[in-house]
C-alpha cells in the first residue's frame, strides 16, 4: 500500500478541505471517539497526521501515529518538527502494532479496505487488538460493504469508485480523488460486514457496533439537504466502534 500514497506527501492535507471531509466524514469520526483526555492514542494508517494532530489536541496524553508509507511519515514528522505537540510517528504496519507498546484507543481512517487477502485482514485486526489494553477501544473508518456500483455515485463530494456490482471478499475498488490540484487514484479491496466482523471478533473485540456518519449543522447550512441526501442514501465508508470489553471501565464512551 506505501506505493500508493508515497508521493502525496503534505499535499494530502488539502483533501481536508473536501466538504465531505471536513463537514461529515472527520467529525463524524471525532465523535464515535469520543473524549480522549488523558488516554493513550495510537492512530493506525495515519498518513500525514490529520487525525493524530487532532488526537493530540483534544488532550490525549500520548499519541503515536503508524503508517506504512515512508512519504507520509516524512511529511508527518515534518510538521511535528514545526508544531511540536510531542506526537511520535513509526514507519510500519498495523500488523506490527503490538510492539508499539499498550494504548486505551486505537484509531484507523480507511486501513482495512487495503487487506488484499482475508488473512491479511485478519492479521491486521490481531496486531491492532494487541496494542490496545483489555478495556480498551478500536474506532475505524472503513468501507461501506453495500456501496453504490455507479462510479459517478460519489463524484458531487470529489471521488469516484470503480467496483463490480456483484462484489465478493476481495473484489477490487478503485478509488480517484482530487482537491485543489492534487490528484490521486489507490486500488482497495472490498470485505463484507461478516467477513469485518469475523476478523475483529477473532482478535479479541467483543463488541462492535456500525455508525453511518451525517453532517453537522455547519455542513447542512452552507451546502443545504439536497447536497447530503445522495451520500447519506448510500456512504462510501462507515465507522465501526470496536470494544475488548463490555466492561464500564474508561476509555471513553462517547456521550
């Protein structure tokens, strides 16, 4: 997957402006984490640390950010060298999670849907569970299993997904975005609700619970209903909330 995003660098912080991004997509996912004060953080996949930037502001006492590609670890550190939050970036996979020591919240923006093998997807799931203590939270965004086959489907919000209509686990998806004069295209593969399921009740999570972001009141005032009915009617992603334990113990349940 490092091929993929390798290139894009600092630019892949003006996809953060995308209405989509910015009015549904990052608060929706903010909100399924919930308070993170004091708790330990590690952010799985996390590209050039938008989401471990914001981790970090919310009060979160120690934030990593792990992500396989050289070029998004480089811009990464690059802007923690200017900002100076005290977050840590690795170079590495979420296999390899374990070894980053023990975090109350793992969080992951679209990581699993680059699993190009079931049991890579489940290797995955293992060696993030086994960062995460045994009351502690998994919090991803990963790809809706029932999205839209129409390629221009998504195109109003500033991507388009290539895929079969007839979708088994590992079926190909095309993925081709654009913001500003960045333009990237990256190759995921398609797992269904159970196959998820399977795999992080395998590593360890007991409880999961599936969110469909909406927009916040800001996105529906500047950009209007109409806009959202379409994403809302069939989103390309959703969030699955993922506990080790049924336990009351904090980390966080978000209110």
């Amino acid at each position: 997957m490092n091929d993929q995003f390798d290139a894009l660098g600092p630019s892949y912080e003006e996809t953060a402006e995308l209405p989509l991004r910015r009015y549904l997509e990052m608060p929706g996912i903010l909100a399924a984490v919930g308070d993170v004060r004091g708790l330990s953080v590690l952010d799985v996949g996390c590209g050039s640390g938008i989401y471990t930037r914001c981790l970090k502001r919310s009060g979160a006492r120690r934030v990593v950010g792990l992500d396989v590609s050289p070029g998004m670890v480089q811009a990464a550190r690059e802007r923690e060298r200017q900002e100076q939050l005290g977050i840590d970036y690795v170079l590495g996979d979420a296999v390899g999670a374990k070894s980053l020591g023990t975090f109350d919240l793992a969080v992951a923006v679209y990581v699993l849907p680059y699993a190009e093998t079931e049991n890579q997807l489940r290797a995955m799931c293992q060696g993030i569970a086994g960062a995460i203590s045994d009351h502690g939270r998994f919090v991803t965004a990963t790809s809706n299993p029932h999205l839209s086959a129409d390629p221009n489907w998504y195109a109003p919000y500033g991507f388009t997904v290539q895929c079969a209509a007839t979708r088994t686990d590992g079926t190909t998806m095309t993925l081709a975005a654009g913001a500003g004069d960045l333009r990237f295209s990256a190759t995921a593969y398609h797992w269904t609700r159970e196959t998820h399921e399977q795999a992080l009740k395998q590593a360890g999570f007991g409880e999961l619970m599936w969110k469909s972001p909406q927009p916040t009141e800001e996105g529906l005032t500047r950009l209007g209903s109409a806009y959202w009915e379409r994403y809302i009617a069939c989103p390309h992603s959703l969030i699955l909330d993922c506990r080790k334990s049924r336990s009351p113990i904090d980390p966080r349940k978000p209110a």
